[in-house]
C-alpha cells in the first residue's frame, strides 16, 4: 500500500511519460486493493493498522520528497490507535 502510494508531486521539468506515474500508480492501487479485499473479506481494517508501522520503516530507505509525507502518515496512524489514545 505505500509503495502504491508513491511520493509527492512530480516535476513538472520530467518528460510526460514519467509525470504520469502517479496517476498509473492510483489505478494500480485501487485495482489491487478491491482484489485484495474481495479475497479478503474484513481485511481492510486490519491493513489499516499495519500502515503506520510499515511507513515507519521507510524513512530510513532515504527517497527523496518522501520522509515528510511518512511521518505525517506515521502520525496519523499511531493516533488513531487504541494503545496510543488517552
């Protein structure tokens, strides 16, 4: 799922072929995930509560333009855990 996800916006100084990514990245995405879940009846809630701790791991692999976006997502993830809420 955050692999699919990708990065922020993309130069506008890239050839078009490359700016497209991000779009072909959310319909491979969404087909992928209506297939996993179709497979996986319930699954989605599960995911979600993986997501903080596998962006969490991503930080370190130093893409550029993507730790600040990560942490957000890290963030918002662990607040909405029950073992983080007060």
């Amino acid at each position: 799922m955050i692999l699919l996800q990708g990065t922020g916006p993309v130069p506008e100084s890239l050839p078009l072929r490359l700016r497209i990514l991000p779009a072909r990245r959310r319909i491979l995405q969404r087909v992928y995930l209506r297939e996993y879940f179709h497979l996986c009846l319930g699954c989605k809630e599960e995911m979600e509560k993986w997501i903080p701790l596998q962006a969490a791991a991503r930080p370190n692999e130093d893409i550029p333009g993507e730790k600040a976006e990560l942490l957000v997502r890290i963030e918002k993830g662990l607040a909405n855990q029950p073992f983080f809420k007060e």
